[in-house]
C-alpha cells in the first residue's frame, strides 16, 4: 500500500486536467480523504493516477518533478525530521532505508558503500507500465529533494539509473536531478561522491536525530507486532464493530483499512468473496455470540447485528444456525446445566 499523501500530492499538480475529481475517483479518494495521513491507497490505482495526468502532459512529461521538487521534509513527520536532523547524509540515508515503510509497503531502499561512491537502491516488484515507471521515478526524485534541503540545494549525485526504458520527454529530469538519468539499468539508484555523504548536513543535531530516530523504531516495531491477518477476516472484523449502527457502507469499511472502495471490491474479487457476503458473516458471526453468549433480548440482538425489523434477524438466523436463535440459546443452556 502506499499513502493517499502522494496521491494528494501528483493531483495538485495535474495542471492540464481540468476537472481533477475525476482523478480523485480513480485512487477512491475525496480532497476530504486524502488529506487523512493514515489514509493508504493500493499501487494499482496509483499508477492509473499517474498514468491519467500523464496523458494530459504527454509527451512532456513534468507534473511529477513539479511534485518531487515542493516537497518538504516537514510533511513526513517524524520520518522526515529525522532525515533534516541527521548529522550526515549517510545517516539521512540509511534512515530513509529503515522507515519507508511507514508510509510506502511496496518499495525497498537500500543504501551501498562502495569505494569511492555511495550507492542508493531502490527496487520494487517489476511492473510493465508506465505509471510504474513514474512512481519509481518519483521515488528517487523525492530522495534527493530531501537531501538536498537536509544539506545544500546543490547536491548532484555522480550517476542516476533505471530499469525501465522511457519515451516521452525526459528534459524535467535532467533538470531536476542536475544529470541525465541512465535508462535501462540493471537497478534503479542514485549514486553520490563519498565525501558528499560523510559532510556534516545543514542543520544536523544528533539528540534531536536519536529522538526522531527511537519514535520510529518504535512506530515500525508496533507495527511488526500487528498479526497479518488475511483481507476477509479484517474486513468482517471491522463491520462487526459497527454494525449497531446498521450495515456501514463499503468505502466506510475501505477507508477504515486504509484503501479506497474499488480496490477493496477488486482485492476481495481475487479471493472469490463479495462484500455482502462479508456483511452476512459478520452478522452470523456477532449473532453467534450475542444469542448464545449474552442476555440480551433478541430484540436488542437484532438491533446489534445491523438488523431494522426482529423478523428479519430470526429468518437469517434459522438460515444460519437451521434453529430459531430461542432454540439456539435454549439448547445452549441446557448443555450448560448438563455439563
């Protein structure tokens, strides 16, 4: 997944499309939403973001170095901090190779000393497309934007590549890395002279650094203790928590899990299952528990498990459980006397 900020970001520059809520749509996203920084979105429908507002530049293509270039460290938070008060770009770096992600779960920085340079990988699962290629294009792109406001605006790394292979236009790169990008690489990466990653950055503070540093240790840690639990069951487990409210609605669900709406109904299609099919479980699931676990008058069962009339609640239940959830609680009970 990677965050709604950069959706965000490419659609405020999409300067040549004239009705951007059309681009909002593609990514399931609202201004609203987007602007919610624990909001994820899938990389599919980030590639068709970039491949819409590349249409409307093509075939000189800017909007993304238009993005790379504004951005700020500040906007990362803690991630960002980090990288401005690390005392060298070395540290910067291999911060950077830790904690992205954070806020982008399909790529991999990795930085290498090699000699006389200092080389930064990136890599992600290979895709045939060009949104692809721009997103990867973006990446090294806000790399070095980041360093540059961590040390000088001048920074120029000795060598940028690749994978893919690119048409169109590549004069916004240039320009914006201050060298022509190699195309067709064996890895896409950046590298620098080895005295430009041990100078001492611009605004470096080491306490302020291993503060930054320990609060995202800790964020990556909590979130490496978090079970990997399968779509389905996180899914069924969030509309269980709002059923009393009645059945809530996809995108409500989508953006508690952090994506849009379509790219849930897509991701649950390739499982072979239905949202409804989900409400329907996680109705049985509650109903379960409340009926045989509780107390409660099935009237309030009803209610709880997003039901508007009892009747409708009893005949889902008897074709749940193939008893009436009285019988249910009564055969419930008395194999609890008898035991």
């Amino acid at each position: 997944m990677i965050s709604a900020f950069y959706a965000r970001k490419q659609i405020e520059q999409a300067v040549n499309v004239p009705d951007v809520s059309a681009l909002y749509d593609i990514v399931s996203l609202t201004p609203e939403s987007a602007a919610d920084p624990t909001a994820m979105i899938h990389p599919d429908d980030y590639h068709s973001l970039m491949e819409a507002i590349a249409a409307s530049e093509w075939p000189d293509l800017r909007f993304h170095m238009r993005v790379c270039a504004g951005m700020r460290c500040d906007e990362f938070g803690a991630f960002g901090l980090a990288i401005k008060s690390a005392p060298t770009l070395r540290h910067s770096l291999k911060r950077i190779g830790r904690y992205t992600r954070l806020h982008n779960q399909i790529s991999e920085f990795v930085a290498l000393d090699r000699g006389e340079v200092f080389c930064w990988t990136h890599r992600k699962p290979w895709i045939a497309r060009l949104g692809s290629h721009l997103s990867n294009e973006a990446a090294l792109a806000t790399t070095l934007t980041l360093c540059r406001e961590a040390t000088t605006p001048s920074l120029t790394p000795v060598r940028v590549q690749f994978v893919h292979r690119r048409e169109g236009s590549i004069a916004a790169l240039v320009e914006h890395f201050g060298i022509e990008p190699v195309f067709g690489a064996e890895l896409d990466g950046m590298q620098f002279a080895i005295e430009e990653i041990d100078k001492p950055t611009a605004v470096g503070d080491p306490g302020i650094w291993q503060f930054f540093t320990d609060h995202l240790e800790s964020l990556l840690q909590a979130e490496e203790q978090q079970p990997d639990l399968p779509l389905d069951t996180r899914v069924v487990e969030e509309i269980a928590k709002l059923l009393s409210g009645g059945v809530p609605p996809l995108a409500e669900v989508a953006m508690t899990l952090g994506m849009g709406a379509r790219t849930l109904q897509r991701r649950l299609a390739e499982r072979g299952t239905t949202y409804q099919a989900l409400v329907d479980e996680a109705r049985r699931q509650l109903a379960h528990q409340l009926v045989g676990g509780s107390q409660y008058a099935l009237s309030e069962i009803a209610f709880l498990t997003g039901f508007s009339e009892q009747s409708a609640f009893i005949s889902a239940f008897k074709r749940w459980e193939g008893q009436t959830p009285r019988a249910f609680r009564q055969a419930g009970a008395a194999g609890s006397g008898a035991g």
